[in-house]
C-alpha cells in the first residue's frame, strides 16, 4: 500500500515539475520577444542582432570603439594528463597543509 502511495506521489510531483518546466520556457520565449524601453535594436550596429541597453552596456562587452564584440570572453586550451597531474602535484607539494602533514607523521 505504501508503495502505490509513494508512486503517486511521485508521479504528481513529476508532472508539477514538469509542468513548471513547460511554463517557464513559455514565459522565458515571450520574454525575449518583448522590447522594453531603453533598448535599441543594434542592427545599425555592424549588423548585431542582438539588443544593446544605451547607457548600461558593461565594458567588457564593448571593443574601443563602442562596438559590441563577438569574440569568446572565455578561451581555454586544452592539456594533456600528465601535464595536469604536474601541475596538481606541484600546488600539492607547494601547500601549507602538506607541510603541516608531514610534521604529524614523525
């Protein structure tokens, strides 16, 4: 008996997730069609299609003429294991805590 109370219960909270789920990517998709005031279409804006706030816009985002980048803010190369192994055996080796482990030992 419990275990059908308990699939029951867990199928009703499935489907609520579920359709929280459903509802936010409804809400989400009718947000992003909206334009809200104080922002301009950047078109004119070396053919960005994406929407630019006027005064707001972090400078990160910005090149030196204003522009918006389209450049990866984040790149990451790609290392080896070994390579990855050294370096944590290096910050390891280097840690005031390992000196403190080896103390204890003694």
């Amino acid at each position: 008996m419990l275990h059908l109370l308990y699939i029951l219960v867990f199928t009703i909270l499935a489907l609520i997730a579920v359709a929280n789920l459903i509802r936010n990517l409804v809400m989400f998709s009718f947000d992003s069609e909206q334009n809200y005031p104080g922002k301009t279409s950047s078109v004119a804006n070396n053919g960005n299609l994406a929407y630019m706030a006027t005064n707001k816009q972090h400078p990160e985002l910005l090149d030196e003429a204003g522009n918006l980048i389209k450049e990866p803010l984040l790149v990451m190369r790609s290392i080896n294991v070994e390579d990855a192994r050294q370096k944590l055996d290096a910050l390891y080796e280097a840690s005031p805590g390992k000196k403190r482990d080896n103390r204890e030992e003694s």
